[in-house]
C-alpha cells in the first residue's frame, strides 16, 4: 500500500471511532468473533490502480477464501432458506395479487431472513458479505421477496447499523431483525432521483429544541406502506464553524409512530410486483434530535456509504437467477426436437447458453471478490468495485433472461411459464439503487480523479525539477517505444495466475497497461471538462468494467485450479474465452478514445441527438413524402 | 423417569436427488451428491422437541452412526432443536456394512448409558427401506416399541399410540422406558431458522467408538450386486379381447 494511502487508512480508522465507539472495523474471518462493519472511506482497493495502468496484485490474487468453519456453518444456513424457496414461496401468485402473503413474510421472518447482517448481540445473524452475498443468491428465486428484504436490511436499516450510536442500535436493531418492525430508506423524491444532493424535504428545528419537524414527500419507497421505522433524508440548517448557514442533509431514523406520516397506494409496477413501493409523505412528523444518525449535516456522506455498502449482493442475485434459468432453459432444449434435433444440437441456441454461463460464472466471480474484499479487516472502500458489479450483473441478467424466452420461443412468452416474469422483475436492475449511467459517470470520474491526483504530483515534482521524477516518466516513455513487453508479474516467478490462463493474464497486463495510458492522455486533453463528456466516460467506466471482470475470472479460475475444484476445465475454458472477448472490446474502446479517432462517432451522435431534442419528435420527412 | 429422548437420525441421499449405480454395482454414488437427513429422521426429531417443550420430557438427545459428515445432521437435529449430539464415529469398511443389527446395538448399547425414558426413531431410512433398527432396538432392550406411530401421547407412566396399519388405525398403550417409530402423519417437521442454527453451534456433540459402547459390528450380510431395475418395457395395442387372450395365452400368462 502506498504512504499516501496508509495515511488515509490510519486516519479514517480514527475518525471512523468517534463515529462508531467500538463497533468500527471490519469482518474478520475468526468465526467466533463477532462481524463488525466498515464505515468511513476511503482507502480504495483495486481500482483506482488500473486507472494508473498498474495490477495491485495482492488485492485480487489469491481469490478470497473462508474457512472451512465458515463454509460449513453457511452450508448449514443455506438449506433450511433453500428448502423453503422451494416449497413455501409459490411466485407466480405473489406476482399475480402484487402481495407476498403474510404466512411467507412470518415464514420469512421466522427463519430469521431481516437481520442478516446485523450483529447477534442485537439479534441478527451476524454474517459476514461473502455469507451474505450467499443466501441472496437463493433468495433471488423470488425477485419481489428479494427486493422487499434488500429494502428493509440492506438500505432500510443499514444507516442505523454502520452509522447510528450505540442507543440507536440497542433501540432499534432488535426488533427489526427479529422482523417484528420492517425499514425503509427515504430519499428520492419527485424532483431528486438521480441527483440525490438536490432534495428539498426539510427538518426545521422545533422551539423547544428537542425535535426536528420534518416536512416533505418521498417517491419509489421500496416497504414505504408497511414499514414501521423509516430511514429519512431531509435538508437541515447547519451554522458551520465560520459562522455561515448552510443547508445539509441530515439523515434521521423516523418511526410510524410519531405521526404525520402518511403512505401513498401502492404502485402498479411492471416486475416485483410482489414488492411495496408507494409515496411517503411527512407532514411536520415530530423526530427526536437523539434520531438524527451521525451528525446534522453528514446525512449525504451516511446515504452514500449505505448505498454503497449492499451493491455488490446483486452479483450474487442475478448469478443466482441465470444459474436457475440455465437448468430449465437447458432442460427444454434438450428435449424440444424441431427438424428432427433437439435444441440443444443447433449453434445459435448454443451460443445462448454459452453466454449464460459466462455471464453467470464473471457475475459470481465479481461478487464474490468484491465481497471478499470487502470483508478483510482495515476499511476497504469497495464501491467502485461494487458499483462495477451493479453495472455488469443487472445488464447481464438482462440479456441472459432475455436469450433464455428466446429459447422457449412462444412458450417463453407465456404468463404458464416463469420467463416473462423474470423479465420483467429483471428490468428495474438497471435502473435502482443507482442508476447504471450515474454508476458509470462514478467510476470513471472516482478513478480519474485518482489517477489525476498522482499525476498532478508527479508534473508539480517535474516542474521542481525533481529529476528523479523527471527520468523515471522518461524512461517509461523509452521503454514502451524499445520494448513492447509488458510484465506485472501475474505470470512467471511469484505468479498469481495458472498457466492454463496464461494467454489471458498477459492480455490482461496488455489492456491494464494502456488504459493506463488512455487515461493519462485523456486527462491531458480534456482536463476538468472531463466530467462533462459522458460518452467518453461510459467508455473509460466500460473498460474498467472489463479489467475487473477479467481480473475476478482469472483470480478465481486461478485458484480452482491450484486446490483441484470439481470441473475446473470447464471454468477455465470459460475463463479463458471471457477473457479473449473482453480484450478485443477493450482494444477497441481505447482506440475510440484516441484523440481524432476515425472509430469515434461521438460528434455525429451528439448532434443527431440535439436535433432530435431540438423538436422533440423524429425529425426526418416520412419515406413516402414527396417535395415536386 | 430420566425424561430423557434419544432421537436416531441417519444422513441420507436427499429424496430429491436421481440416484445413480455405480459401475461396478457394489452400490450408488455417493460422492459429490446432496445429502440430508431422513424425511422419517425429521419427524422423530420433531416429536421429541415437542415432548420436551410440552415438558413432557426433559432433553432431547440426537445421535447419528457414520463418518464425520454425520455431524452436519446431527447439527440440522440441534438446530430444530435438540439439546445435545452424540457421534457415533463409523467410517470405511465398517459403515458399507453397518446396518440396522448393527445400529441398534448401538442405540441400545446408548440408551442404556444415557438411561433414556424414550427412543425415537423414523420408520425407516429412505434409502435402505428396511424397517427394522426401531423393531430390534426395543428387542435389544427388551422394551415395549410403539411403531409406525401417527400420533404419541403421554398417558401416566406409559404412553399411547396410535399406529397405522395395513387395515386402518391401532391404538396401544405402552409402559415406558419405550421405542417409538415414527411415520408420516405423525407431525409436520420445522424449518431449522437461520437463528437457531446458529445458537446450535454452542450445543455440544460427543464422539463415542461403537467399540466404547462395547458394540461389535462385522454384519451377517453381504452385498452382491446393487442394480438398476429393469427398464419398463412398452406395452402393446391390442385391437379386440380375442386378440388379448391370445397374446396372454402366448406368454404363458394364461
């Protein structure tokens, strides 16, 4: 690790104790101790390195393990929760009445599915995000009882566990594990979807002093009319320490109870049906000052850090949901015979199936990784990492979903069968908890920022004269022209990455080191206004993209190899082929990056787009029209 | 009355699973496949708990015969909410062979130290089908044995049962210290929660050898061969009964 980020490490660790007392830290992989939770950034983990074209190996490789105490114990945990999937959730009714039922909510409950990462002293289960990630990959066989527990433990009452003080918890964790008090997390509102910093709910002090009255109408409130305690985001006048009044957001735990509140009908919505989301509203709701989580004024820093936290478990529900579809999907083309085959033996349905379960395999590659990171002890921040798995895993299980109807053909259209529904729970991955395009701005900005910091330092030393400096950028710049090898050391003496994939690593080290480049030069060019050009983001987001699914596929083939995993041909053949396709998509958004790129129609979308803005409506004359 | 239950249960292949043979027939693959405890095995557990939360009885005891995967049921068994394991450690040679002779010596030979009042066990093992470690276990000991029970009761020292059998309902009465067999009417087994699975990681499991128990285990059987059963042969359209007739006389069925 770097000085720069030690530093930062050492410091966050210290200012995150006077958030949290004791309970600051991260999970540790001694079962017996308790699972504690990170909270504030920032030292990031892997990311920002391939921003500036290097490989921080010893983040990615070795895969991350648990013990076999803990893989038990998970093992354990996952049968009774598969066994009731299975047997009690009947999802075509529960789509069907937009209603989970209340015998499958007490069911759900009883198992003890709220509190999963809540610790136990408080009566959660206390497992780590790997066993998270776990138990939502099963879950995810019933999209609306997924986004209704998501709702609840992994936004609703995360604030109060990463964030809120020790009287909080002991008030509130309990009975929201138990299930007895369901959560929900407030903050878009009508005007403020994507641009959360812009919401208008407000909390004026009240004259005694004691409460906070909070004023303001939230909108898609996933749990909003059966929640009982609410996580609420509202503007706060903040007088800081020069004396100036701004206005912040203050985050504030608000119960039904205080009154004022009112929940809106519930949405007729196209997928998760099963799932409530509906408008809250508050009507000067009375809020103890004791309620406020963290301090007035931090409640942006505390929305982002929940949001953050729980992105990367959607890896594991949509690999989880395509693993699924790859046995029903596989068992239809099996048996279905057209032209005196079977499906199964025509190439265009191969390759369908060859695309789940690569999907399937980078999505449970990324996830895992992430989480595994996540779960080291230090305070990694993960969410560029998180926010990467987001944007892969719900535009795959998008196209997965959509090529597994395809295969059923009409049968896949028909409400008999799960296909339709899934597709339609499928398509609001894309767009909550973040949409994919702010998702993309975020990496590519959180990296480039990086990037742009060190470089800074590294111009300002050149600039001093610092010659060491100087020779090195010097010599970097000789070595590419000389010597077109590049080495990060994934292969070879100390290498990280089997042999079998040895192809791959190098292409990998390939793409990393002129990306690194990339960035350098798109830097240069366009400076600050970089954040300005959203095309050239997506790109710089979608290559990074690659680079970690690259990563988290060699990572883990790697090892199943190494310990002899049951069918590890079969994930490196897949390793290998993901890999392969990956580097020729990097290759090419790169040179679409590339300054006067006969590749890059940017322009042309740009202005094609303004016109048709312009009128609002298709411009060009109709086919049919005529002018003599 | 020690109020003590002693629940046996047997970690199986799960009911869901497509059993395969194994090439050289000495049996069916085990290796790699899902396995769980006995559908019958839950239900035993699941009456025990409940004698012990009506205060019926005082603790629940869960042992299981195998090698160490065993644990993982006896663990499913604490987690529905048994107070303790038992692990009896059988492994390699000794456990193709155990069988139910041999188990019952075993829950015998445990029901004795452990002096319990009742042993509960299924039926039968969904993969043997043998239906008979409950009947010798209760020989063994010279006890009264409740089988095939669809409903147990407590009445004074003794208890009741009602038995399904091939013509309909028997109701016993049994003295007790007893051995019970569960069938599947008897109750309807609860889900191990994520909670109590956890607070069953407190709960302690002891490893005994049968040879501890004084038990030995050669077996009086040996496999032959384990086969598939014969592949169903398609049967034939007839066009009228004179026709059917002929083609049983022909198969020497008539």
């Amino acid at each position: 690790m770097s000085l720069n980020g030690l530093f930062r490490v050492s410091r966050a660790v210290k200012s995150g104790g006077k958030l949290l007392n004791k309970t600051c830290g991260v999970g540790s992989t001694d079962s017996q101790s308790p699972r504690f939770f990170r909270t504030h950034p920032r030292s990031l983990v892997y990311a920002k390195d391939l921003f500036l074209g290097n490989i921080a190996k010893k983040e990615v490789f070795p895969y991350p393990e648990i013990s076999n105490e803990e893989l038990d114990e998970l093992n354990q945990l996952v049968a009774p929760v598969e066994k009731f999937f299975s047997e009690d959730v009947d999802s075509k009714k529960i789509d069907e009445e937009a209603k989970i039922p209340p015998e499958t909510m007490s069911g759900l409950k009883e198992l003890g599915l709220f509190g999963m990462q809540v610790p136990e002293e408080y009566g959660g289960l206390g497992l780590s995000n790997t066993m998270y990630a776990r138990l939502v990959e099963i879950i995810s066989l019933d999209a609306a009882i997924t986004v209704t527990l998501a709702a609840h433990q992994a936004i609703g009452l995360k604030g109060i566990l990463i964030a809120g003080n020790e009287e909080q918890k002991a008030r509130y964790l309990p009975k929201l594990s138990s299930g007895e008090h369901v959560a929900a997390f407030c903050l878009t509102e009508p005007a403020s979807g994507s641009d959360a910093a812009s919401i208008q709910a407000r909390g004026t002090p009240s004259k005694d002093g004691k409460h906070f009255l909070l004023n303001g109408s939230k909108i898609w409130i996933s749990n909003g009319g059966i929640a009982d305690v609410f996580t609420v985001f509202a503007r706060t006048e903040v007088v800081d320490k020069d004396g100036n009044t701004k206005d912040n957001i203050s985050a504030f735990i608000v119960e039904r109870a205080f009154g004022g509140i009112t929940s809106g009908k519930p949405e007729d919505k196209m997928g998760i049906r099963g799932s409530n989301t509906c408008e809250v509203h508050f009507e000067n709701t009375p809020v103890p000052i004791e309620n406020v989580i963290g301090e007035v004024g931090g409640g942006f820093k505390v929305a982002m850090n929940i949001l953050n936290s729980g992105r990367f478990s959607m890896g594991s529900v949509s690999a989880g949901m395509i693993k699924k579809l790859i046995e029903l999907t596989a068992e239809y083309a099996g048996t279905r015979k057209q032209f005196n085959k079977s499906l199964a033996e025509f190439g265009m349905i191969q390759e369908k199936f060859a695309l789940m379960a690569q999907k399937a395999y980078v999505m449970e590659s990324m996830a895992y990784l992430t989480a595994g990171m996540m779960d080291r002890p230090g305070v990694p921040d993960c969410s560029v990492e998180a926010a990467m798995v987001k944007i892969f895993s719900s535009e795959g299980a998008w196209v997965c979903v959509s090529e597994a109807l395809q295969v059923l053909g009409g049968l896949g259209y028909i409400k008999d069968y799960p296909y339709e529904r899934y597709l339609r729970d499928c398509r609001i991955l894309p767009i909550f908890e973040g949409t994919n395009e702010i998702l993309r701005v975020y990496v590519a900005l959180t990296g480039m920022q990086y990037a742009g910091k060190i470089l800074t330092g590294k111009i300002m030393d050149m600039k001093k004269g610092n010659l060491g400096v100087v020779l090195e950028m010097l010599g970097k710049r000789l070595r590419d022209t000389v010597n077109k090898k590049v080495d990060f050391g994934l292969m070879g003496k100390d290498g990280v990455v089997h042999p079998s994939l040895m192809e791959n690593s190098k292409k990998l080290e390939e793409n990393v080191y002129s990306f690194g480049t990339t960035v350098e030069s798109l830097l240069y060019r366009f400076g600050k206004t970089i954040v300005d050009e959203q095309l050239v983001l997506k790109r710089v987001a979608d290559i990074v993209i690659n680079l970690y699914t690259m990563t988290a596929v060699l990572s883990r083939a790697s090892r199943s190899i190494s310990i002899g995993l049951r069918n590890h041909d079969h994930e490196v053949l897949i390793a290998n082929t993901f890999c392969a396709e990956a580097y020729f998509q990097n290759n090419y958004l790169m040179a679409q990056l590339e300054k006067n790129s006969p590749e890059n129609n940017d322009d042309s979308i740009k202005k094609i787009a303004m016109q048709v803005l312009e009128k609002r409506a298709y411009v060009c004359s109709h086919p049919l029209d005529r002018t003599f | 009355m020690s109020g003590r239950v002693l629940v046996g249960v047997k970690r199986v292949i799960d009911y869901a699973v497509k059993i395969r043979v194994k090439p050289d027939k000495t049996g069916v693959v085990t290796d790699g496949v899902k396995h769980s405890m006995n559908p019958f095995c839950e239900i035993a557990v699941e009456e025990a708990v409940r004698l012990r939360e009506k205060k019926l009885m005082k603790e629940v005891i869960a042992v299981s015969c195998g090698p160490q995967q065993c644990q993982e049921t006896i663990r499913t068994a604490l987690a529905m909410g048994a107070d303790r394991g038992i692990h009896v450690e059988v492994s390699g040679k000794d456990y193709e062979n155990l069988g139910p002779l041999q188990v019952s010596k075993i829950m015998a030979a445990l029901a004795k130290k452990e002096e319990a009042s009742l042993v509960i066990v299924g039926k039968q093992a969904i993969d043997g089908d043998c239906n008979q470690t409950g009947q010798m276990t209760a020989a063994l000991l010279d006890w009264p044995q409740g089988t095939f029970a669809s409903e147990v009761s407590v009445d004074g020292d003794g208890l009741k049962v009602e038995r399904e059998i091939d013509g309909g309902l028997e109701s016993v009465r049994i003295k007790m210290p007893a051995v019970v067999t569960a069938d599947l009417r008897l109750n309807e087994p609860r889900y191990a929660t994520l909670p109590n699975i956890m607070k069953a990681k407190k709960k302690k499991i002891a490893s005994v050898k049968p040879a501890d128990l004084g038990v030995e285990l050669t077996s009086r059987l040996e496999i032959l061969a384990v086969e598939d059963p014969p592949q169903r042969q398609s049967g034939v359209k007839v066009e009228s009964v004179q026709d059917l007739v002929t083609k049983l006389r022909d198969s020497g069925t008539l």
